[in-house]
C-alpha cells in the first residue's frame, strides 16, 4: 500500500474514468448528506473528507440519519470533496481519494419456493468501494438486521458482509491475545468486546479493521461484535444490539493514509509527557510509602534511570474510600515532593468501584451514579467471580464523571501526585444484563473506557492546562488514543506462553490506532514459586530465591521480557510478586537489564520523535512489517517480529533457554545486524545469534538513528551524544523536541531539526530547528562499517 499518492486532478480523473456512463455530468452534484430509497431499505452516505465515508442503513429512515455513534468525533463531516451522480445502474459518489456505488434496487421478482421461507426479509442493499486509482478494493454483499430481545429490549442484531478475495489479509479490531505467533486475523473468528477473563488474556474491543487491499474500516457500534475474517468467502461483522448498520470506509495509497483518515474521524494522539517513554516503575503492590522512596533512592544509587513510580490498589482503607490510608502513607505530598526532587513523577492507581460498607456508596446509589440492574437497583460485585468489591461509577452519566473526577483530585491527586492509573476501565463488573443511564450494558458493551478515561482526561488538563496528561488505562475503544491515555495488555501471566502472545495481541491494537501501547514487563498475575521448565537457565536464580523460589527459569524470562520493552512505546516494570524492580532477579539478569534500562534512554530522542511522527499522522510507530512492506507477500501474516519507528526491526525472544532465533528480514532493503554491525540482504530468513545479553535487533539500510546522553531521566534536558547512519540508500529522519511536559507544542513551541544522508556522497546535512546540532554535526555523525 505503501505508493506515492496521485495529484489530486489526476486520482479525481482516474477515478471518474471508471464511473459508469449513466453518471454523466448533467446528472451529477455536489454531496450533501443523502438518503437513498432501496425499496425497504433506506441507504445514508456521508463524507468526511475526501478518503472517509460514513454508510447506514436500516428499513427505518429516520435510524439512518442518525448522527455516528459514541468515538466519532462531532462535526467531522466534511462533504465538499465529494460529487454525487444519479443513474439507471444505482448511485456514484467520487471524490479524489475514492469512488463509492451504491446498486439500484432490484427489479421486482415473483420470490422462488426456497426464497419465500429462507432468504431475507430485508431489502437487498449492495455497494462497491474503488480506490483512488480506479481499483475496486471492497464489495458490501448483504445486510442484517435480525429482531431479538436483549436484556428485556426488544432489537436487532446488526450486521454488514463483505467480499473476500483469496488474497486479502486482515488486521486490527483492538487487542486479542489468542495468537502465539500469527498476525492476520484471515480465517478467524473474533468476539469484538472487552472481557477480562477472556482465557488467553483480556481482549479490548476497538472495531477498527485494516486491509491489506488498502482500506479500512470502522465498525459503528458498541455492543458486543462478531467479526468473522475472510471465512468461506466472506467477511462479516456482527453486532448483538442495533437499529441500523454503521460503519466508515477508509481509502489510502499507504497504511499511514488510512490512520490519517482514522485520526481525522476519531482524535489525534496527543504526544504524551517526555516521562511517559522513560521506564516506569511498579508493583502489586509497594505497602508504604518507605517503600516507594526505598526503591526510587536504589534506582538513583545504582544509577540506573528511572522516570515514575507507580503506588499501585490498596494504598486505601477501603474500596472506594478514595483515601491515603495514613498509616501506610502518613505524608504522601512529602512522598512526592522527594519524587520530584530526585527527577520523578508519581502515577496512582484510582479505581471506580464503590464497596457497600464506603462512605461513598449510599451517596453515589441514591444519585443513580452506579451501574443498576432491571430493578433499578446499584449493582454489587461479581457472583460468579466471588468479585465483592461494590458498584460501579456509571461513566455514562456526565454528573457521575464529575463526581468522580472531583473526588480523585481533590482526596487522591491533590497531595502531588502527577497522573492517575484507571484501572479496571473494560470494566471488571461486566454491564451485560444491567442499565447506565443511558441504556443497557448490553447495548453499550464496551463503551465504558472512552467515557471513563476522557472524562478524567478532558478535567485533568482543565486542572492544569499546561501539564500534558498522562493516565494507565486498561482497555479503549474507538478515539481512546485521543485522551493521551497510555494502553497495557492486563493482568497477564508471568509465562513465556504469556510474553509470546503479547507480540501479536500488540501489534494488532497498534494496528487499531491505539498507538501508545504496552504490557507488564515480566507478567502480572501471582508469581508460581516452581517451574516446568526442562532447559537450563540462561541465568543463575540462586540470588534471587527470595522471589522466584524454585522459578528457576524467572530471572531469565523477566530479562528477555525487558529486552522486548526496550523496544516498547512505553517501558513499564510490573507484578504480584515480592520485589519487581532491576535489581530483584539476580546480579546476572540484574546487569542485562540496566544495559537496556540505558540504551532505552538512549533511544529517546529517535522515540520521542516517533511520537511526534504519531501525532502528525495517526500512525503507530510500533509496526506491523506489513504496514512498511506492503509488497514482499512474507511478512503478511508474521506477528513475531515487527517494526519500531522507521530504522529498528525487533524480534523479541520467547522461548526459553533460546540462544538463536529465525528472523525474516523484508525485502527491499539490507538490514544491518545492531550489535555486530553485520550487513544482510533483506527477502529471507536468516538465522540470528541471541546470547542472553540480545535479542535480535536489525536496522535498515538509509536508516538515521541519533542517541541521546545518558540521563537519570528526563527531567534532566538530553543532548545528542552521536548519530548513527547506516549507509546503503539514501536516508531522512525529522528529529523533534519540546519542553516534554506541556502543551506549548501546541503553539509551534517546539524544535524539528531535519537530518539528510546522501549515500552517494556518504554526507549527513542538517537543516532548520537545532542550530547547534547543525555546527556540531561532524562530530556527532558515525556511519556503521566505516
């Protein structure tokens, strides 16, 4: 997918040269808003802006011109691009980036014997999608709409089909973490909605599909979804409440241009706190507040840099208390003033449960602030988890996302600490069978972290308007990127089996457009103190019993874990074991994680700049290869690999006693090996060298890679220690830098110095931002292999 994009006159000619004759200009206007009659079935076609479509339809008129659902952002509809042409053969609507047709209805038959008992009652709704070249890319072959009743309401399952062709690939539809190793959703079955206990891991519903035909799209319902990919020929999605069929299509002559498409219809991804790519420190859980400064002064002793600690559940008296128990935290402001005396930020965990016995409980139940059941009771726990832990605040309700916004800042964030964590946002007390105030739990089924998480988001920078925000969420949905909220897999467990699906779960939320994501280093759930591994560790445990007792093989999969998040949006410790810090899994693991807790620091200068690269363009810089090599068929379905910003190809080890591992590198470029320097041919696979000390890194040729000084963290302002090169083709690379803790990026209060490698004449130039970069430029530049 990845082309350069037409001119616009000429995408406009090309595709008005595949209109049908009867689309003649007499007949043709600019597009408003339109509804189409398909005899029985109303057809509503919407642009927003030139490569986005809205489509819906329903038997009901009225149900069409509904505005889009919850995550599309208000007022986005932008028609001016489009023109509209009426005709024998149906509707045409064409732009620059796409054509849209809609069939005409069909012609008025006497129904067959089997037709009469077993076809649809629904009117026969057809459309086809052509890209800016002509190409038809998508072909909608039937709709559903079929009367049940859920949760006492009498509705429909909803549901859209799609041509399948053999060749088609399929990716996104948020985090699902059943794969080992598979990338492509092709041949599989998800169900779209947010479950905790989902027995692979917890899986996120954010209905965003992407093609490998160079379209997406965005799935317009809340409820709980079926999508079935390219499955005896057909794709399909299902939704269990509904009045109508919702969805966007998405045109793009690259994957970057279908996240542009994606951000202009749900929000940008704001570039997080320069704190938020440092590493972040966390456990379940530090049980004082000596023991949050025990381990922030050790990191500082050490000289190992560090950016958060994270108080993690029951700093309070009781579920919901939304209080410091003072006996474990006498003086939390004086907690964090010595946090930030030593360059930290601080991150607590904020739950929105409500125990019955709470001083809030009654309060927020008689102000119809809790999830209810069908009796209009609060609901409390979980039965069938033994789950007693209260109600939950119902984030639908905008007075009870106040209440608990004021609540959170005033008893919890006010004594200095810099961000929340909103845990449980899926949420834990699944709303199935039971009523926000806005409807049933059933019929918005995985709308909760949205309104939960932007809620607190849109207050938090109202609080403080020039501090960025920065929040751990458990789960998102569609435009989640846009609260600046940072995104983890759960409560995972400390397995290999458990780190080798995080590579694929990820990569496919990436791929939804939840760019800032990343999971526990080392798993979360309760550490087993045995082990069934047969090999024999890489790593000596034997000064690290008093953790992993009889683990033997721990230490080493918490290494190779922290090796993956290196190379991670975001690098974040974590887990329900005694200690989880550097220093907790022996001197041997010990010593590999400090050089990768360094070299992440680094990188943050190349990372940072991926997050400016995501801001401008909606695209993820954790990468699928697919996205960046869109013509070597190989890396459609790899999902043990993947790409991290433009120059670094990570293959992440997973297996236990591994010391070499098969990677693939893409074709189309070499690929130089980071830790030997060693130059390879890209379109095979090659057979890596992976001592416990490394995983496989590679960087591809015409790469610019610049590397920061070591820092503490970065409230300490980072120089450019060197720029590597990696010579073989021409290279650019935008590097960018701002105060990294406000919003005055947002007035152009920023530095975007433009790096250029001419490979002919083996010269690194530098132009516009940092001055002083530029003069020192030859001092700074090493290309690798000279």
């Amino acid at each position: 997918m990845r082309q350069t994009p037409h001119a616009t006159l000429a995408a406009l000619a090309s595709a008005l040269a595949f209109t049908p004759a009867a689309f003649a200009a007499p007949l043709t206007t600019t597009l408003d808003r339109v509804a189409l009659d398909r005899n029985g079935a109303w057809v509503s076609i919407e642009a927003y802006g030139p490569n986005v479509v809205h489509v819906t339809i329903a038997a009901d008129k009225d149900e069409v011109l509904k505005g889009p659902g919850y995550g599309i952002l208000p007022k986005a509809s932008d028609n001016a691009a489009f023109r509209h042409a009426r005709g024998a053969d149906g509707d045409t609507f064409v732009s620059s980036g796409m054509t849209l047709h809609v069939n005409p209805a069909p012609a008025p038959r006497v129904p067959s014997q089997g037709e009469k008992y077993f076809a649809s009652a629904l009117a026969s709704v057809g459309l086809q999608v052509k890209n800016a070249r002509g190409e038809q890319v998508l072909s909608m072959t039937g709709w559903e709409m079929a009367p049940h009743t859920v949760n006492g309401e009498k509705t429909y399952q909803v549901g859209a089909s799609f041509a399948a062709p053999r060749d088609e690939h399929y990716y996104g539809m948020g985090q699902n973490q059943e794969s080992l190793s598979g990338l492509d959703l092709r041949g599989r079955m998800l169900d779209c909605k947010h479950w905790y206990d989902a027995p692979a891991g917890e899986t996120v519903c954010v209905p965003f599909m992407v093609s490998s035909k160079g379209y997406g799209i965005v799935w317009d319902n809340p409820s709980s979804t079926r999508f079935i990919a390219g499955v005896n020929g057909k794709t399909a999605f299902q939704s269990n409440v509904g009045e109508r069929v919702s969805f966007f299509v998405i045109t793009g002559n690259s994957s970057d241009e279908l996240y542009s498409g994606y951000a202009r219809l749900t929000g940008k991804t704001p570039i997080p706190p320069k704190s938020a790519f440092g590493l972040i420190q966390s456990k379940a859980r530090y049980d004082s507040q000596q023991e949050v400064l025990r381990v922030a002064n050790t990191y500082r002793q050490k000289k190992y840099p560090l950016d958060v600690m994270v108080v993690d559940w029951f700093y309070w008296t009781r579920m919901g208390q939304m209080d410091i128990n003072p006996a474990e935290f006498p003086d939390p402001d004086g907690m964090n003033k010595q946090l930030h005396a030593m360059g930290m930020e601080s991150i607590i965990s904020i739950w929105p449960r409500y125990e019955t016995s709470g001083r809030y409980f009654n309060e927020l139940d008689a102000k119809g602030y809790l999830l209810k059941d069908k009796d209009g009771k609060s609901v409390d726990g979980l039965p069938f988890r033994s789950d007693r832990t209260g109600g939950l605040i119902d984030a639908t309700n905008p007075k009870a996302r106040q209440w608990f916004w004021e609540k959170s800042r005033d008893n919890i964030l006010a004594h200095g600490f810099d961000y929340p964590w909103l845990d449980e946002t899926e949420p834990d007390l699944v709303p199935d069978g039971h009523f926000y105030s806005i409807g049933s739990g059933d019929r918005y089924h995985n709308l909760f972290p949205l309104l939960h998480v932007e809620g607190i988001a849109d207050n938090m920078r109202a609080w403080k308007p020039n501090k960025r925000v920065l929040i751990l969420s458990r789960a998102a949905y569609l435009g989640s990127q846009r609260t600046g909220a940072l995104f983890w897999s759960s409560d995972i467990n400390p397995t290999w089996e458990a780190l080798a699906r995080q590579i694929p779960a990820g990569l496919n939320m990436t791929a939804s457009g939840i760019a800032l994501w990343g999971n526990d280093i080392g798993g979360w759930q309760h550490l087993p103190q045995t082990t069934s591994a047969t090999k024999t560790p890489l790593l000596d445990p034997s000064d690290a019993r008093d953790v992993v007792g009889q683990n033997h093989d721990y230490p080493e999969l918490h290494t190779r874990w922290f090796q993956y998040g290196t190379f991670l949006p975001t690098l974040r410790l974590h887990g329900d074991r005694k200690q989880a810090d550097i220093w907790s899994f022996g001197k041997e693991a010990e010593a590999i994680m400090a050089r990768y807790d360094r070299l992440r620091y680094q990188l943050i200068p190349y990372i940072y700049s991926q997050a400016k690269f995501t801001h401008d363009t909606g695209a993820p810089f954790m990468r699928p290869l697919w996205m960046d090599f869109p013509q070597d068929p190989n890396v459609a379905d790899i999902g043990t690999e993947y790409m991290f910003g433009p120059a670094f190809l990570v293959a992440p080890v997973t297996e236990q006693g591994q010391t070499e591992k098969d990677v693939y590198l893409p074709a189309g470029s070499d690929w130089y090996n980071f830790w030997t320097k060693e130059k390879l041919a890209g379109g095979r696979w090659v057979k890596v060298a992976a001592p416990i000390d490394q995983i496989p890194v590679f960087v591809k040729a015409g790469s610019i890679v610049p590397i920061g000084a070591d820092i503490q963290s970065t409230a300490t302002k980072q120089a450019i220690a060197e720029i590597q090169v990696y010579p073989g083709k021409d290279g650019e690379f935008s590097l960018y830098d701002d105060d990294g803790v406000s919003y005055d990026y947002e007035k152009g209060k920023s530095t975007l110095t433009r790096l250029r490698w001419n490979d002919g004449n083996g010269k690194l130039t530098a132009s516009g931002g940092d001055a002083g970069l530029a003069r020192a430029l030859p001092g700074l530049v090493k290309v690798v292999g000279k």
